[in-house]
C-alpha cells in the first residue's frame, strides 16, 4: 500500500476495523492465488481519509494496492514551476503544475481497477468531479464517498458511481465483499434490517 498509517491513531476511537466485524455469504474460499486489486483515492487532501481506508484493508488484509494523486498542496501547485522554471502569471505557473500533475493522476486512474472519489464539505473539489467523469469515461467503477449533506448536490455524479458511501468504512466494507463476498456482521439499519425476500418478497418465485 502507497501511505504511511502514522495519522491513523486519531480515527481508531471512532472506526474499528475488526476482523471478526465480516461475515461471508456467498463466495467460498478457494487455494486459487487471489489477484491484486488496485483502487484509486481521488479527492480531498485535507483529512485523513484515505489512511483509514488504508488501515481498514489492512486490518481486513485485503490484496488491495492504494493509489491517489501527490496528496502535498504545495508540491502539486509549485512542481511544474520548480522543475521547468517560474512564470509572471498564475494561470501559466498553474497550467505547468496540472499539466504535470495529469501524468500522475491520468496513468494511476487507467491502471485502476476500482475509483474511490471523496468530497468533503469545507472546500470544493473541481477536481474530484473531474476524475470522477474521467473514470467514468473510461467505464471504470466508481464509489463516491462524501456526507449525506452533499447527495443532492452530486446526484450525478453518485448515479454514475456503482456504490455512494458516507464514510471510509463502508468503502472498506464495499471492497471486502467484492473481492470476497465478506460482509459486515451488523447491517448498516441494524436490528431494523430485513432481507429483501422477507420484506419485498421473492423476485422469481420459483428459482
């Protein structure tokens, strides 16, 4: 995995990533070597979110390899200016740095296997919304993440992702059953939770 888990310990009072916390429902085990699945972060950079998913895979043990954009604010204005030499005018110095950052981000999203997008509620993120079509482009999955504050505003964007998550450990839960059929011990509704058979009833009556 591509971060260091040293910011994690201010989380670990409010998610837990219990091994025990995952139940298996439908997919076995199997001795076939399981493939490595390579899950892109995009979005914000100012909490740590992204090493509390790190953290949950971990603790899942997940063959997940993380990806994300430089997560430095200052490295990803300034690297196009330091590298290729300053200019007078900001839109200039800005396109120097996006046009090298996109190297990054672009290759990482290609090789991606799922994109993770997160929007949090204290800055604007253009360019979260911009990987998210990027990803979407190229028909790779998508699982937003952001508070449940936000859902009017990227409805279209959520109905393009395959699963809207409203914290990082639900993006865990997410890739813990699709790449094992694991899931959480206790539903998200709690003792409210009825399977759909119970409530909806059966979809085909004679499976």
């Amino acid at each position: 995995m591509a971060f260091q888990l040293s910011s994690v310990a201010r989380r670990s009072s409010m998610l837990q990533f219990a091994r025990t916390g995952i139940r298996r429902r439908s997919i076995s085990s199997s001795s076939t070597p399981e493939r490595e699945w390579k899950v892109y972060l995009s979005g914000e950079i100012h909490s740590d979110w992204r090493e509390v998913i790190a953290k949950g895979v971990n603790d899942f043990n997940l063959p997940v390899h993380l990806t994300s954009p430089n997560t430095s604010h200052e490295d990803s204005d300034d690297c196009g200016a330091l590298i290729l030499g300053m200019e007078e005018e900001r839109h200039n110095w800005d396109k120097l740095g996006a046009s090298m950052n996109a190297i990054r981000t672009q290759t990482l999203i290609r090789q991606a296997d799922i994109v993770v997008v997160r929007f949090g509620e204290k800055y604007r993120q253009w360019n979260a919304a911009f990987d998210a079509g990027f990803a979407a482009a190229l028909a790779k999955p998508i699982i937003t993440l952001h508070p449940p504050s936000l859902s009017h505003m990227l409805k279209e964007v959520n109905q393009a992702s395959n699963a809207v998550c409203y914290d990082p450990e639900q993006v865990v839960q997410t890739l813990a059953y699709v790449i094992r059929g694991q899931l959480p011990s206790s539903p998200h509704d709690g003792s409210n939770f009825v399977p759909i058979a119970d409530r909806l009833g059966k979809g085909n009556p004679s499976p």
